[in-house]
C-alpha cells in the first residue's frame, strides 16, 4: 500500500467507532500516526490495541472544552504539531420539532456543533502551515426530512464551518473541507434501523446500497493528501447519489 501519510501527524475525534474507526484505520495503514478520542476508555483501549503502534487513544469528550485541551496538550508534548485534524464526533438524533425539549437541544447542538468548533479552534496553533481538516456532516444538511430539523441544522452548521474556516485560515494555507455522507453501514445505523428499513433505504440509493464506513474513510483519506491540495472550502457527498439522483425504480 502506497504510504501518503508518513510521518504524519492526524487527530480524530470519535475514532472508536464507525466511520471515524474506519479512517483511523486506513491512514494508519498508510503511515501516519494517529491519535483518536472517545468517551469509553474500553472501548478506545481496544481499538489501540488493534490498531497498533501508530494509533494514540486519549480519552474524552469532544463537548467537554477541558477535554479537548487535554487533547491539545498531549498532542503538544507527545508530537509538537498537527498535520490534519477529521473532526468525526457527532450522534444522530430524529424527533418531531415538537417534542424536542431545551436539554434535548442543547445535547445536539454540543455534539453536532459545538464539538466541532471548539476542536478546530483547539487544535489551530498546532496544526501546521499548509495543513487540512476535514469536518463530517451529513447528507441531512442538503435535504429537508421529517423528524429532522434539529439534527439537519446542526450538520449544515458544521458543514458551514468548512467554508468558513477554509477563509479564516487562508493566510497559513490550512484547507478546510466537509463530507456528506447518506446512510452508511455503521453500529449506529444498525443499531438504530430495522432489517427492513435497511432494505427500503438501499432501494432509495441510485447506487443501490448503503454505503461502508471504509468508503468515508477513503474520500476522507483523499481530502487530507496532497492529491487534493487545490480543493478547499468545500463539501462533498459521499451518498451513492441519494441527494441528486432518483432512481429509476422509483419513478
């Protein structure tokens, strides 16, 4: 496998798991040194253990700013920089408007927005001159769905991020990019969604299935490299055509 990592230094927040266990994985594979967070130390040990020596695990909660300083730090003394941060933590949640209480809000709006500021503004200083991050939205943000109105605005806040930073920090030349992923097959998303449910997405897909954590973890993969350094302040859709394209069954 072709090493466009080495020497690399990468930060993932929400690493133990689906999509951002995904990327772990495959930059690491490709040489970088990875360090992910997650709020189960368990769960974190175990992915370091499996990943090996080029994954650094530290604990804590991408909503908790002293957290997140403790990231910083240990980065700082163990590192010295950053050579790209994906900022992956987040969670789906999907209720009516009307029954969404003010805890149930700010829950959201912490880990779908909240976290993902306050990573970047963090890790900022350390990142190098020339550097990338990469922000995870969602398809949600490009479509209006029932039962999603506070999930899908806090996407398209994060998704915002992107351009807006990719301006803020365009003196270092530090590229700011956001995917979109639709429904992929994550412990979440099976945990959440039905077999049958699962059936009637795919068939809604142009692609004809829901997308593979991998696939994320290879166009993020893609937006960290040097192959994409002319691309920045920008979203891409990692949906299988779901956002764009009907399919033809369904006309």
């Amino acid at each position: 496998m072709t090493k466009r990592f080495t020497d690399k230094i990468v930060l993932i927040t929400g690493g133990t798991s689906g999509m951002g266990l995904a990327t772990a994985r495959k930059l690491s594979a490709e040489g970088a040194q990875v360090v992910i967070t997650g709020r189960d130390k368990v769960r974190l040990d175990a992915v370091v253990a499996e990943l090996g020596p080029h994954v650094l695990g530290i604990a804590g909660d991408a909503t908790d700013l002293n957290d997140l300083d403790t990231v910083v730090s240990t980065i700082r003394d163990r590192f010295g920089r950053l050579d790209a941060v994906f900022a992956n933590a987040g969670i789906g949640a999907f209720a009516p408007a009307s029954s969404v209480t003010e805890a149930e809000f700010h829950r959201v709006v912490d880990a779908n927005f909240k976290s993902v500021f306050f990573t970047i503004q963090k890790t900022i200083p350390l990142l190098v001159d020339g550097g990338s991050i990469v922000i995870n939205s969602s398809f949600a943000a490009h479509r209006g769905l029932p039962d999603s109105a506070l999930y899908s605005a806090t996407k398209a806040a994060a998704l915002n991020l992107a351009r807006t930073f990719a301006a803020e920090l365009s003196p270092r030349r530090i590229r700011v990019n956001s995917i979109s992923p639709g429904y992929t097959d994550t412990p979440a998303f099976r945990a959440e969604t039905s077999a049958a449910a699962q059936t009637a997405i795919a068939n809604s897909v142009p692609a004809a299935r829901i997308g593979t954590s991998e696939e994320v973890a290879a166009a993020v993969a893609f937006l960290v490299s040097a192959e994409a350094a002319y691309i920045n302040g920008q979203d891409l859709l990692i949906d299988g055509g779901l956002t764009t394209a009907t399919p033809a069954a369904m006309l």
